[in-house]
C-alpha cells in the first residue's frame, strides 16, 4: 500500500473534543501569542493542529498545534466564526512516537523549556528508549541528553552507563 500523508486526511473537529497532552516543553511569549491570533484572524487556519485519536475516551489528544487550539479557546471570534472546529489531521503512533513528534514540530519552530524536555528525556527513559534512541528522535546530541538527565537528578537514567575508574586520593603525610 502506498504511504499517504495525514494532511491529505484533514478532518474538522469540535475544540471541545480536543485536549492538549501532557508532556509538551514549547512555550510562546505573549507578544507571538498575540501575532499567532493576528494570523489567524487574517489567514484563518492554513495548518491543521495534528492529533491522536483516543478511541476508548473518543477525544483527539495534541501533538502538535497547542498554541493555534489555545487561540480557539481564547477568542469568541475565532471561535464563532470558525463554528468551534479545528483542523485536524491524525497520527496512530505510540505514546513514545507521539512524544518525539512533537519535540522534533516544535524543535524545528522555536524555544523549549528545559525542566519539561528533562522530564520528557526521563519520560522515554523509563518507557524503556535508550539515549540512541532519544538522540535518532528528538534531534538531540548525547550531551544534550546527558545535561537533561542531571537535571531530574535521577540515578535511576544512570542505571545503565558504565563509569571508568575514578582516581584514588593519595595519602599525603600529616605537616
């Protein structure tokens, strides 16, 4: 079967059906807020927010696009005059996968916050992604995980990297 693109498959969906995920480090400064509403009130939606579809709580759960759904939210006029729908085009990945598509979607645009993208690093981690992994993935580098990983201070994303021989303190005679 020849692979087909989700935004050829974009679907409009009442906002009240759709929920932002858990994990997302991106974070907008007010004054991009502002000119994100601009945009949409002058262009309307040019780019679908991308989803996952939760069948068991039928909701659309936020990779990527939390900013354009906020706009939505914010704004009666937004909101009326798109009748409450999002442009939505859905993804079927894991939870892991998810979690990587909306860093390297948000990796590509702008900024992250460093204490959310430490507790995503540890998030993988303990899904069971190896920092290979994390590194082929997010677009990160092994120092860049390193970095994140002392940040949550948790021995546990050590467990498995094998030290070298640290230097034994010399006795030196007491003066």
């Amino acid at each position: 079967m020849e692979y087909k693109s989700p935004v050829y498959s974009v679907i409009a969906v009442p906002v009240e059906k759709i929920k932002p995920n858990t994990y997302n480090p991106n974070s907008v400064a007010p004054p991009e807020m502002k000119l994100l509403y601009e945009s949409i009130k002058a262009d309307g939606y040019t780019m679908p927010i991308v989803c996952y579809y939760s069948k068991e709580q039928d909701i659309y759960i936020i990779v990527d696009g939390f900013h354009r759904y906020r706009i939505m939210l914010e704004y009666p006029d937004i909101y009326e005059r798109e009748k409450g729908l999002l442009p939505v085009s859905v993804i079927n990945k894991p939870i892991d996968q998810r979690m990587a598509s909306t860093i390297r979607h948000n990796r590509a645009r702008g900024n992250h916050d460093v204490d959310l993208m430490s507790n995503i690093v540890k998030e993988l981690h303990e899904l069971g992604r190896s920092d290979a992994w994390i590194s082929r993935h997010l677009g990160m580098d092994r120092d860049e995980i390193l970095r994140l990983k002392q940040i949550t201070g948790l021995a546990a994303l050590f467990k498995d990297v094998k030290f070298g021989k640290a230097w034994r303190p010399v006795d030196e005679p007491e003066e």
